[in-house]
C-alpha cells in the first residue's frame, strides 16, 4: 500500500507540476513582455510630450529647457533639427545617439513616433523617436533614450519572485499531495490489513467508514463480510457442537443397551427390550442424518422446485386427513378454514414436507384436548396460511431463533418427544425456495402460530 501511495503520489505530482510550469512560463513571459512593452509606450510616450512642448516654441531656451529636465530622470533626450543635426542633448547621451539617429534616415517616421532601438538584452540603451512638425513639415525630432539595466533588473526580479513563488507552489503541491493521498490509501491501508486478517481467520475485525463514496462502499463491504464470515464461523461451531450433542445420547444409549444385551444371563424378555430400545435410538439417528443431508441439499439449492398451480384446500383437505390419526393419538382435534378457489403456485411434494413438518411440531407442542387450526386467507400477491396451536407458547426471545437448526426451547421435552430441531429450520429453506415467508407469532401460556405466504397460483 506504501507504493500506492508513492506511485498515485508520483503520478499526481508530475501531473500537477507539469500544469504548473505551462502555466508559469506562459504567465512569466505575458508579464515581461507586458512590463516591456509598457516602458516602450512610456518612453515614446515621453518622448511625444516633449515634441509637443517644442512644436509651440522651438527656441533655444526652451530647447535647453527639456534638455535640463531629462537631466534629472532615468530617461536622455537628444533634438535634431530636420537634417538630423543635434542641437540639444541630456548629458551624457551623445556618443550612443550619434550611432543611433543614423539608423532613422530615410525611414518615413510617424506623428505617434516610434522605436528605434528595442534590443534591451543586447544594448546599452533602448530609443525611440518622435518627429517635430512646424506648418505642416518636419522641423526636428526627438529622440528617447533609456538605460536598458532598469529593464534587465525590472526582469530579473520578476523572475526572481517567479522562482520563489514556483518553489513554493511546488512544495506545497508535494504536502498537499502526500496529505490526500494519505487520506485515499490510508483506508485502503486499513482493508488491506482487515483482508489479511480475514484471509487468515481472524473475523473480528473492525472497520471505521465514513461518507458514502465508493471507498466507504468498499468498506461496508468488506465489513459485511468479516460480519457474514464471523456468523458462520459461529454457526459452523454450534451446529457441528449441536450435532455432536445431539448424535451422543442417542449412540450412548445403543452402546449402552447393546452392552447389556450381550450379557449371556439376560431372559430373551429383557434381550428384546433392549433391542428395541437399540432400534429406536438408531431410528432417531437415522432420521436426524436423513434431515441433515436433506437441508444440507436445500441450502446447496441442489434440488429442483417445480411449481405448479394446485387447489389449496383439496390439498390441505387431504393433508389432514392423512394426519388426523396422530393427532387424535394426543388428544388434538386437526380443522383447516379455507375458502373455495383458492390456489397457489407450489411444488406439491415439498410443500407437503412443510406442512408436515410445521403440524407434527405443533403436535408436539399442543396442550392435549384442544385444537391445532390451519386457516389460510387470499391476499393480493399471494396466499396466507397460518398454523394455530393452543400450547404452553415461546418465550418472545426465544422466537426469532425458532427457524435456526437444532435451536430449541425445552432441549430436554423436545428430545423425549423425538425431535431433531431441524424441522423448521427445512420448512424455511423449502418456503423461500419458493420466493414465499415464513415467521412465527406465539404467546406464552396462549400458543403459537406459524405463519407461511406462498405465491397465488
């Protein structure tokens, strides 16, 4: 993850850096040839002044006049009569404009002026020229001189404060980008250990997220699934603690009683008792492997529900029928409350197995003489069937848990009645496999109630 950091770092930086130069480099070069241009237009505009000041008296005193002021500027003047002739000049200034107003013979000068001389890297002076006109014609000019050191020094500190300033852009770029990326691959950190962690079994980790953006996604999900990994850590050990519990009382008692009966002395009476007795404890193993492999396949999803529409009373109408004997064994009467027509899209063989095994658990679990009912109500997207019986109920902390395998209430009432604790934990498999519910309302000391919507046939 450092070199995630470093490389995202890197990659932003050259980015960053790269938009920095164009931008300074354009921004210094607009500014110098700005800060340039506008000592040329001030310069002829100087030199215009002055040309205006002597086209009224081009006099001597008045020529000695503007030859005093520049004196005491940075700038030099030199005024030529028309043939060039020099007739008044700053200190100074001579031996430079003797090279310079040659350059302007034969060259058509305009009213505004001109430049004359631009080169401020190379020359001592940069000029400009400014004609003079009496009665309609030329009568002098005007030259303009200033030192070019004023110029080079005006650029130098401009580049100066542009080096400083890029300095500073580029090491508060390089903070700003090592505090963001730190603050991207910091969490990204953070997953990368949580992963390990899980990869090596560890499921307690813990994940801070904030905001909502796709980093925060990405740690809710893998939250998520420290969470669902932990879950079934935790299933897997008390499910595989349940199956051993529940396999060793029985397999004690075989072992038990196989041992007595192998007693040579024990009457053929006592030896079938015994036998018997083998035989129903391997019953009940036998029947809790059945259940076991059974929701091992559903929730492998490694069998087929083939739903059909079916005529939910005649079906329900024939169920009870078929397990009316075993109720009427403790007592229990069996009545189902359906209205006519009502269907529902269900494969018949496993929804059969779901009933049953929901009925055989309120047998069970009815108070004898009283009565078991299935009343099943039609709602707009599907079908409600609920399971009534008048029993001693769950205790409301106990109810969510009713659906997981080889939970139970009373351990001890539910094993003397032969029951495995998976019936309903099947029943729930079976119900959503068929895009259906399945939950469970009880009251203690009143009943419970099963309540199951499948979809409308």
């Amino acid at each position: 993850m450092r070199k995630l950091s470093w490389k995202l770092g890197m990659l932003v930086f050259a980015f960053v850096l790269a938009i920095e130069m164009v931008l300074f480099v354009s921004l210094y070069a607009t500014l110098v040839h700005a800060r340039i241009e506008e000592e040329f237009a001030q310069l002829l505009a100087r030199g215009n002044s002055h040309r205006n000041v002597l086209e009224k008296n081009l006099d001597q005193p008045t020529l000695a006049h503007v030859a005093m002021m520049e004196s005491e500027a940075e700038t030099d003047v030199v005024i030529t009569d028309a043939k060039r002739q020099i007739l008044s000049a700053s200190s100074g200034i001579i031996p430079f404009a003797e090279e310079i107003i040659p350059l302007t013979n034969g060259r058509s000068i305009p009213r505004d002026g001109m430049m004359v001389q631009t080169d401020w890297k190379q020359a001592s002076h940069i000029a400009t020229v400014s004609p003079i006109q009496i009665g309609g014609e030329t009568g002098g000019y005007v030259y303009m001189f200033q030192d070019t050191r004023s110029i080079q020094t005006m650029v130098y500190k401009l580049k100066h404060h542009f080096v400083v300033v890029g300095v500073l852009s580029v090491l508060i770029t390089m903070m700003t980008i090592v505090f963001f990326s730190r603050i991207i691959t910091t969490p990204l950190l953070r997953m990368k250990q949580a992963t390990e962690a899980l990869s090596q079994g560890d499921f307690s980790v813990r994940l801070e997220v904030k905001g909502d953006d796709e980093l925060a996604q990405l740690g809710k999900a893998i939250q998520t699934l420290a969470n669902d990994l932990a879950y079934l850590k935790q299933e897997r050990s008390e499910f595989l603690a349940s199956i051993s519990h529940e396999l060793r009382t029985p397999l004690t008692y075989v072992k038990g009683y196989a041992d007595i009966a192998r007693r040579p002395h024990l009457s053929e009476a006592e030896r079938a008792n015994y036998v018997a007795i083998i035989y129903e404890e391997a019953e009940k193993i036998e029947k809790m492997v059945k259940d076991l492999f059974e929701l091992a396949r559903l929730e492998r999803h490694s069998f087929q529900i083939e739903k059909q529409p079916i005529d939910l009373c005649s079906f329900l109408a024939k169920l009870c029928e078929k397990l009316r004997p075993a109720f009427q064994e403790k007592a229990l009467s069996l009545v189902c409350s359906c209205p006519d027509g009502v269907t529902a899209a269900v494969d018949r063989q496993r929804f059969e197995q779901v009933m049953i095994n929901v009925l055989d658990n309120a047998r069970k679990y009815a108070f004898p003489g009283t009565t078991v009912t299935i009343t099943v109500q039609p709602r707009k997207h599907g079908v409600i069937m609920a399971v009534s019986d008048q029993g001693a109920g769950i205790p409301p902390d106990d109810v969510p848990h009713i659906f997981e395998r080889f939970y139970r209430v009373d351990k001890s009432r539910s094993r003397r009645s032969g029951g495995t604790g998976l019936g309903l934990s099947i029943a729930k498999e079976i119900v959503e496999a068929h895009g259906g519910t399945i939950a469970a309302e009880s009251e203690p000391g009143k009943g419970t109630t099963i309540l199951i919507t499948v979809p409308e046939g």
